[in-house]
C-alpha cells in the first residue's frame, strides 16, 4: 500500500522499490519489503516524483511513469503496467 512522509507525498511499496533515485534508510528488497515511511530518505522521494512526473508510461502513456527499462533505459513504465505485461522480472539483490 502508499507511504509516505510528512509532506503528504504517497507511493507504492514496488514503486519506490523499483525507482532508480529512491533512497532507503536500511537494506530493502523483495524479502526485506518497505514497513514505513522511515525506511524512505523523504528528500529522495520528492525528487523522484518530480522527476517521474516529466516521463510517460510506454504502456498506458500516462505522466508519472519512474520505473526505467534495465535493457535500453530509454523508455519508463508505471511499476503496475509493466507488471501486468509481464516485465517486471524479479531477481535476488
């Protein structure tokens, strides 16, 4: 579900998790998921959301989109559209 900070910004567990510029307060991964908002550096969320809301999903082409492609790094997703087509491929860090 949405966390966030003292300035009412929200995001998703998988959407941090997964944006390239989000900073985290501890070691974070898929076993060891995000449990509040202070495992979130706020500063870092803010710029990542400012900077996502200048990208388009390649899928539903909706602002917002901060999850980069890993192989050519040229187009971005929203975390639940490149999931639900299948690109989000899960791999131990």
């Amino acid at each position: 579900g949405p966390f966030g900070g003292q300035r009412k910004l929200y995001s998703h567990m998988y959407c941090a998790m997964f944006a390239p510029r989000i900073k985290f307060t501890r070691d974070v991964h898929p076993e060891k998921p995000l449990e509040n908002a202070t495992d979130v550096v706020e500063k870092s969320l803010l710029m990542e959301h400012r900077r996502g809301m200048q990208l388009k999903c390649k899928i539903c082409n909706k602002p917002g989109a901060a999850i980069g492609c890993f192989i050519c790094s040229r187009v971005s997703f929203h975390f639940p559209c490149a999931q639900l087509a299948g690109l989000v491929e899960w791999h131990r860090w």
